[in-house]
C-alpha cells in the first residue's frame, strides 16, 4: 500500500517516524519549509533525507503543483497529518482509498481550533485521538479510530500531549492494517450532533483574577510551554505565566480577588482570586509587594 503524508508539525514527525518503523511504502510527502503560522511547526525535509523519501516544499496543498506531485506518486492512501489548511475535493479524490486526518478530540464533540488548550482551559476530564476519513469540510469525516483519553489534574498542555501521541501512533499502526486487510471499521458523524471550537485570540489568554482559582490553573496549564502562555496586566505591562497552584488557606474570604498577599520572590507569589488563593510558581520577573494589586 503506498502511502503519501501532508504535514508540517511536531504530530506530523511523530506519525512519518511511526511508518519508517513500520516500514511502509512512504510515496512522498509534502511539508513546509517555514511556518509563521504553527507554534510547533517541524520541517520534515531533513527526516526525509535521511530516510530517502521524496518530498515537496509547499505553500498551498491545493496548489496544481501540489496535486500534480501527488497524482504522479500514484498512491493508494493519504496521510495529512498536521497540516492547517482543507483539502479541496479534486486532492480528497486522487488516493484510492481516501485521506486520512487527524483531529486531539472525541468527535463529532470539539471540532475546529486548538483542541487541546480548550479542553484544558475548560477544565474537561477527557478527550480523545481521532483518526477519520476526510471529507471536504473539518473534522466531520467518517471516524475510522478513536481512542479517549483520560485528563489529569496534573496535566498541562505538553503532558496531555504525549499522552494523544501516544495513543495517535498506535491507532496509525492499526488502521493501516486494517486498510492494507480490508477490516475498516467505519462510524458516520450524525449531521448537526456536536460542537465545533473557534480560533482563540490573545484576550482569552489573559488572566482575570475575579475567575475562580480553578479557572486561573487551568488556563495556566492549557498555555504553558511549547504554547504561548497566559498572562496577567501590572501598570500597563504584560506578563506571563507559565506554572501556578491552587492554595486553599483559610482567613482570605474577605480579601478581594487580585489583591498580593504573599510575595516570596520576583517569580513566586500568592495572589486571591475570585474564591480562593493562586501561588504563581513560575512567571516573568516582577518586583511586587504584599498588599499591592494586579
């Protein structure tokens, strides 16, 4: 079965490792070689070297260069795994049997934009890998794999990641013996059942701290490294915010949300939020003091 892979992103060196070790017949692959637009962008051309495999620089995977250098590799399965941008349905009709994408969530349930960070930002207790069959609009495919995925209170944005990938790589492996032994199992998406999650913005990285203490660690959590990070305003300056805690301290009721009420260091200082009280752990440096207001 000769297989093709679209993808520019960590997820995407991830999945082409995975088939080199399995050993599959890699066609090609187009890749990208830089990104302004993917916070984990990977540039695959040095894998593929190194492995001998053929690959493409584009910009558009629509473009009629891209569709004329995967029509000329004549394959069987698509891969595009990692890579932001639809397929339109002349490239969705030119493998014999589909294109496969890969969506961090419990489809039909979150479609659409950063998976991850939302369901760390809202606090959920589980998400899911999803392999599907691509159709020409997102996330809305023919589920062929899905695997959910347990989130821990401990969880930030890099653990819950292996934790997909782990389970990704593994689901890869299957479905491509399932293809290859004609066994797909295949779940329609009900039309209309689910949601689909929008583009965050800069604003919905910003720590108010009238949210909950809850709220504030879970934001935190959702955009730490390799992400942006949160971030709070002091005198017109932004700073962020890569670790903090909740702290359940007695004797703080009457203190009002943003209010310092410890300092321990530039990087390390106690701060009442909406109900209950947030260690900040890990921050750029600030000069605060006790009593002060952020």
């Amino acid at each position: 079965m000769r297989v093709f892979l679209i993808g520019c992103v960590k997820s995407s060196e991830i999945f082409l490792k995975r088939l080199i070790e399995m050993d599959a017949d890699v066609a090609g692959v187009i890749t990208k070689s830089e990104s302004k637009f993917n916070s984990d962008f990977v540039d695959l051309g040095e894998i593929c070297r190194n492995h001998k495999i053929d690959y493409l620089y584009v910009h558009n995977i629509n473009d009629r260069e891209a569709k004329d250098y995967i029509k000329e590799k004549d394959v069987d399965l698509i891969l595009c795994l990692g890579w932001s941008q639809l397929l339109d349905e002349e490239v969705l009709a030119l493998p014999r049997l589909g294109c496969v994408g890969f969506h961090p969530a419990q489809l039909p349930f979150n479609r659409g934009r950063h998976p991850l960070i939302w369901a760390l930002a809202l606090g959920l207790e589980q998400t899911a890998s999803t392999l599907f069959l691509m159709d020409a609009t997102a996330d809305t495919g023919k589920i062929i794999s899905q695997k959910v995925i347990e989130i821990a209170y401990s969880d930030d944005a890099e653990s819950l990641y292996h934790k997909v990938m782990d389970a990704a790589v593994d689901q890869l492996t299957e479905v491509m013996h399932d293809f290859e032994n004609h066994t797909l199992n295949v779940i329609e998406q009900s039309a209309g059942e689910g949601n689909a999650w929008r583009k965050r913005g800069k604003e919905d990285g910003r720590i108010d701290w009238r949210m909950s203490s809850k709220s504030v660690y879970n934001l935190v959590r959702a955009l730490t490294k390799p992400y942006v990070g949160a971030h709070f305003l002091h005198e017109d300056r932004e700073y962020k915010v890569w670790k903090v805690q909740e702290r359940f301290e007695k004797g703080y009721e009457n203190i009002e949300p943003g209010k310092v009420v410890r300092v321990i260091s530039d990087n390390n200082f106690w701060v009442k939020a909406g109900d209950n009280l947030i260690e900040v752990m890990e921050c750029d440096s600030i000069k605060l003091k006790n009593g002060e207001y952020l």
